[in-house]
C-alpha cells in the first residue's frame, strides 16, 4: 500500500462527505429533521402538568 493510494482514499472519502453535506443542505433536510424533532419534544411537554403561578 502506497502513499499515493493512502491519499486516494482519503480524497475519495472527503468528497463521500462533500456530496452527503450538499445532499443535506440542497433539500433542506436540516430543517425537516429539526421541525420533526420540535413536534416530537412538544408532545411530550404539552402533557406535563405546570407549576407557573403569577
């Protein structure tokens, strides 16, 4: 194993991650995680009794 192949595949492997990061930020699949989460965390603090008293 060379060093010229070591670089390959290290360049091979920054470009996977390259093209995954694009993919995210091109369909906004950020957001859509996030907005999914929030829905999920305001279930479960939607039903929890509060002890706010003004």
């Amino acid at each position: 194993m060379g060093v010229l192949h070591v670089i390959w595949v290290i360049v091979k492997i920054l470009l996977i991650i390259l093209a995954v990061l694009f993919v995210i930020y091109f369909l906004n699949l950020d957001q859509k995680l996030m907005a999914w989460f929030y829905k999920l965390v305001n279930k479960v603090f939607d039903r929890k009794k509060t002890d706010i008293k003004f």
